[in-house]
C-alpha cells in the first residue's frame, strides 16, 4: 500500500481490550477504523455508531469479506483466537491478535505456520517495548548498568482476580483465564527481548476448590539458556492489598533494576542507594506502536512482536500454566 495512505482496520471483538484499542486505531492519523464485529449485537452496533456509523456485523467471516480492510484487530477470549486468526491470514489480511496468540501450543504452532506462508504482517499485541521505562531500562543494561546478570524476580500481586474492570465469562477460567496466562506473558515477551529466551520452567499452581477455576497462586522456577534463574512469585485474593502489585527485578553483580507497576523504574548500584530512577512522561507510547505496526504494512523497518516471538512466549506460558496442581 501506498505510504500517504491510512491502514483501514477492522476489530473482531469490541468488549473491554477491544474497545480501548478501537479508540487508540480511530484516532491515530495513520489508521482509520473502517468495520466492527463482536457476537453482541447491541455492543457491535453502538461501537459502530460512536465511530460514525461505520460497517458492523456479528458475523466475523462477513467482515473478512469486505473489500478495503488492510488489517484485521482480533480481541475475542483467547479460546476463539486459533479458529478467526486462521481465517484471518487465510483472508490474506494483515493481522494484530491479542495475547497470548492461542490457548494452546498446539494451535500456536499451525498459526506460526500459516503466518510463515501467508505472505502478510503478522503481530501479537504486547506492547511493553514501546514505554518509556522499559526503553531505559534496556538503555541502562546496555551501558552495563547491571554488570553480570544473577537473578530475575517475577512478582505478581492482586487482591482480586479477575480485576474489578475486567469481569468477563472467561478471564477467570482454568481453561483460558487467570492472571499467569493474561499478565505473565507481558514479562515473559520483555524477558526474551531484554536477557534471551527460557528454555527451563518448573511450577507449582495453587488452586481453589472450584474445578474450573482459575489458579489462586504460582511459585515457578525457570532458567535462562546461560542457566540465569528466574524465579515466579504469583498470588491473588489477598487481604490487605488494595491495588495490585507487579515488578520484574534484575538482579546482576554490579546493580539492579527493577519495574514496577510498568509506571515506575528503581535502580541502585552496589554499596550505593536505590531509588525511583526519573523518567519522562510517556506519551508516545500509543503513537509510537501503531506508528511500527504501519511501518511493517507498508513494508518499511518496524519493530513489532510477531508470532514467532508470541509462539515462543506460548511455549513458557503452557509450561507455567500445566505443572502439578495442587
């Protein structure tokens, strides 16, 4: 396509992610929202209709059939990812899937495999790379700021799960739910992209007595290729706690780094303080990422996280989220 063109995009599942991000496409100058679809009939229509009454239907194959549409968004529960973004590149329209990219290894792998030969942008939606925090803090283990690297920390913390703003029929199932399976992921993308990819993985799963529950809590072990530790620390329904809590801490022979809350980096050399390390505002962080997505449409140089690096990030999921349960 024409680089002085918009990308037209259409949205396959409009719900709490879909919305959102149907906002940050229809106001970007390099994409237009041109088509909506979800199973609700009522949701599909008013999102059409805040859009300016742009084309809606229920009926996702309808949308694929439309004339014009150069990406296709897919924000439905990751059980539904493998059958419409098989149609999708299928279609042979550039396709954005919301993570993780499938509810299982097997179907991850036929979609890497279709993505290979499809022919068409291909990219999963973990947009971490592009905030400021993270910027510097590859900036600053770059410059050595860490030195040898000795530990990775996972924490994550919540009072509740699912989280008050995304109560939905599935985020808090065993089949495709759970904050290991929709929050792990993010840190296991940057980790892979920050310090190489993991290649060992033990975990333990607490659960309730629900059997189709979610999980309750996660203590894991998992090993860099250099044979780095990463140690996982997950729980919920916790008194006490009123927001929830994650960080990914770096641990390395001359300093540490850490992330938290994704708004905050702290960092502290050997025998020195450590404190919230400065950083601007990010207010590029949406613009900068439909900016990458464009880039790689329109067959320029972009940075974006495609499905083999999704499927790579599956892998460690589907070790996390199957260990002994108890």
């Amino acid at each position: 396509m024409k680089h002085n063109e918009t990308v037209k995009v259409g949205i396959i599942g409009v719900g709490a992610i879909g919305e959102s991000m149907t906002k940050v496409f229809s106001q970007h100058p390099l994409t237009e929202v041109v088509a909506v679809c979800d199973i609700v009939e009522e949701l599909a229509a008013q999102r059409a209709a805040d859009l300016g009454n742009v084309y809606w239907t229920t009926n996702y194959k309808e949308l694929l059939e439309l004339q014009g549409i150069d990406m296709i968004y897919v924000a439905v529960p990751p059980a539904h990812h493998y059958s419409i973004v098989m149609d999708v590149l299928e279609a042979k329209k550039h396709v954005l899937c919301e993570k993780p990219l499938a509810n299982s290894l097997e179907e991850a792998e036929k979609m890497l495999s279709k993505a290979r030969i499809s022919g068409v942008v291909n990219a999963v939606h973990y947009p971490l790379s592009y905030i400021n925090n993270i910027k510097m803090l590859t900036s600053l283990m770059k410059d050595g700021y860490l030195g040898k690297v000795r530990r990775v920390e996972l924490e994550m913390r919540f009072p509740e799960w699912p989280r008050k703003w995304q109560v939905n029929d599935w985020i808090a199932t065993r089949e495709q739910g759970g904050f290991v399976f929709e929050v792990a992921g993010h840190f296991i993308q940057i980790i892979h992209q920050l310090l190489g990819k993991v290649n060992s993985v033990e975990s333990e799963l607490e659960f309730p007595e629900d059997p189709k529950a979610c999980e309750t809590g996660i203590i894991a072990k998992m090993r860099l290729e250099d044979g780095t530790p990463i140690l996982v620390n997950g729980i919920s329904q916790l008194a006490g706690l009123q927001e929830q809590s994650i960080s990914l801490t770096i641990y390395g022979s001359e300093g540490t780094l850490a992330l938290v809350d994704l708004i905050k980096l702290y960092g502290g050399k050997v025998g020195e303080a450590y404190s919230e390390i400065p950083i601007e505002k990010d207010e590029s962080f949406w613009d900068e990422f439909i900016q990458n997505l464009v880039a790689a449409i329109q067959g320029d140089t972009a940075t974006i996280i495609d499905f083999e690096q999704g499927y790579q990030v599956q892998v460690v999921l589907e070790k996390l989220r199957s260990p002994i349960m108890k």
